[in-house]
C-alpha cells in the first residue's frame, strides 16, 4: 500500500520533534503481530532519542520470550506500584499498534482516555477503526501490523534505519499473521520486505523453530483432544467446522495463555471445510476465533451475531452465554448467513463423485 505523503509527514513531523515521553499499546492478548511490531517501532522512535515505553495489557505467550527486547515490555495487568500507569499519564504520544478500538483494552482503555493531551496515533490493518485518534494509518490490505511498520520505516527513514532486532520482531509479525505466509494478502512488497530483512541478517528458520516448535507436551496433548472433539455440519455449500473447549478441560491440560493458538487453523485442512470457529473458555466469557477460505467472509459474519470483527478470512468475538448457548447460536447464525437455514441434515447435498 501506499501511505499518503500528507500523513506520512505528518507523523514524521511528530516523531523528529525532539524527545518526547511516548507509549506504544497493542491489544488485549497480544500475539507476535501486536508485540513484534510494537518493538521494532519502540526500537526506532528509542533511537531517535525518545523516551519510549512499550504497553501490553496482559501476559504474552511464552514462545515470544526470545524476541528481543521483549523483557521491556509492561504487562499493564502487573503494574503493582503504578508506574507503567504513571507512564501512560505522563506521555506526549500514544502509539496504538495492532488494534483499532481503544475502548477493547479493559483497565489500560481507561488509563489511555485518562491523558487528555497526548498525541493518539494508530497503526493498525483491522476493518472499521473507531473514533478517537488524531493520526490514523489504518492499512486493512496489509497483511500485518509489522509490515504496515516495516513500510513506514521505509517511507519516513529509509530500511538502513531497521536494525537486526527490528527486523527479528517485524517477521515474527509478518509470518504469524501470515500463517507462515500461507494467507491472502501475499504481496510482492511483502515478500520484497522480507528479502530486506533476510539481508540484515535475520535468520528465518531459527525464527520459524523458535514459534512454531517451542510447545509444552501439555499443549499437543490438548491439541489432540480439541480435534476429536471437533464436529461438523454443512450450511448450504459451505462445510463449517467448530472447536469447543471448556474451562475445566482446559485446566486438565495445565493450559497457559496462548495454548490454543492456531487450533481454529487446523479444520481448514481438511478439503471440505470452508469455515472454522474455536470457542476458548475462561472465566469471564467464551473468546470466539473464527477461519475461513477463499470468499467466505467470516468478518461480516462475526460482526452480525458476536459483535465481533476482524478480517475476511480471520475474525473474533466473544460470548457471554453459556458454552451450550453458544454453540447453539453459533449453529443457528452459521445456517442462516452462509446456508439460507437449509442444512445438509434436512436436504442433502447431491455428489456424483462417488455414484453407488
Ligand atoms: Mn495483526
């Protein structure tokens, strides 16, 4: 994408105007778009002699613990003797990287609304971002926020600006959200940015090892269990496919936050199965993902029946009903936004692939 040269200069503008107090927030469970972006964008400003100070509301999943400069991060939920809060009072500019909804972030949405004077920037690709910035570089094309970064680097200071580090942290982002650059949004440039980033020495297979092969048993295990409990139906022409997990099940696999990462990817393997929803249980509410392929649009649809939204192809929401209520409305709106209410149990579906 392009960015515009008006904006761009204005954010150069904000960020070349000598130090200023800045805070860089990502959303509510962060995963390696949110962080990885972040830190390579905190990295920058921080060499342009910024005080810089990076902000997640919780705990990150532990197969980010390598990522450089990950140990800097405040985890807000943490913050006993209020000083990342004081942080967040006292900065001159905000950053919102990977997210568009100030109002998501429980107790730091307060903490954000509470500094009245400070610069609000987002630089986000999600739809529909909301009210309440004064800069906004939403980007839905990009196939990640750390890409969007990666451009923006390139535009205001040039790619000698982006050090090994950055360049570690912006393909963490490039790759997650790309599920290993298997998604739609497969661009030139990205693949262009890559190449730049390879160049600066960032070693792609010790990256993909330390993401995607840095498991617990104990996750696997769990694994296993979500996919035979996985059921399926049809709805009209398109094969949907759900995960349910409770809380309780949960527990019996020691889950840690970010276990199930990816599970709502696996249904889509399977040749028939167009859409995929993982229903994750905790305390609170039951936090929904949700997969689909080529043009089914999964984020129209969590937007109409879980107030949620996303991507196209990758979107969210939550529930506050029970995990059987949920499931049930979850069946309901599936049957009725993707199959017109005919299921495959009331009016099979005619194959002449397999006569007899
Ligand atoms: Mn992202």
């Amino acid at each position: 994408m392009k960015i515009g040269t008006d904006k761009a200069n204005k954010l150069r503008e904000l960020i070349d105007s000598g130090p200023r107090r800045i805070v860089i927030v990502t959303h509510t469970n962060p995963d390696g778009d949110a962080i990885g972006s972040s830190l390579a964008w905190g990295e920058l400003l921080e060499s342009k002699g910024h005080d810089v100070t990076c902000v997640v509301p919780n705990r990150y999943p532990s197969f980010l613990d390598w990522m450089p400069g990950i140990e800097q991060l405040k985890i807000f939920k943490y913050d006993e003797d209020g000083s990342t809060a004081q942080k967040i009072s006292e900065a001159e500019i905000i950053f919102c990287l990977d997210f568009n909804q100030i109002t998501r972030l429980e107790r730091l949405s307060d903490a954000i609304k509470d500094n009245e004077t400070a610069q609000v920037v987002l630089i986000d690709h999600h739809l529909n971002p909301s009210a309440g910035f004064d800069l906004i570089f939403s980007y839905p094309d990009s196939s990640s926020t750390s890409f969007l970064v990666y451009e923006l680097i390139e535009q205001l200071e040039g790619t000698t600006a982006i050090t090994k580090r950055m360049g570690e942290n912006l393909y963490v982002g490039m790759m997650t959200d790309t599920g290993n650059f298997a998604f739609s949004n497969l661009t030139p440039e990205l693949f262009r940015a890559v190449a730049s980033l390879v160049e600066k020495g960032v070693d792609v297979a010790a990256i993909h090892s330390n993401v995607y092969n840095s498991f617990t048993e104990d996750r696997l295990r769990l694994l296993g269990f979500a996919l035979n409990k996985m059921e399926t139906f049809r709805a009209g022409d398109v094969g949907v496919a759900y995960i349910a997990l409770k809380e309780s099940e949960l527990r019996r696999f020691r889950f840690q936050p970010g276990d199930s990462e990816g599970f709502v990817n696996f249904p889509l393997t399977v040749r028939t199965l167009d859409v995929s929803a993982s229903f994750i249980e905790n305390k609170k509410f039951i936090r929904i993902s949700l997969r689909s392929r080529g043009d089914v649009d999964v984020s129209k649809f969590a937007n109409k029946y879980f107030d949620g939204g996303g991507h196209k192809n990758a979107s969210g929401g939550k529930s506050f009903m029970s995990m059987a209520e949920t499931i049930a409305h979850f069946r309901r709106s599936a049957l009725e936004y993707f199959g017109e209410g005919v299921s495959v149990e009331s009016s099979p579906r005619q194959t002449t692939e397999f006569p007899g």
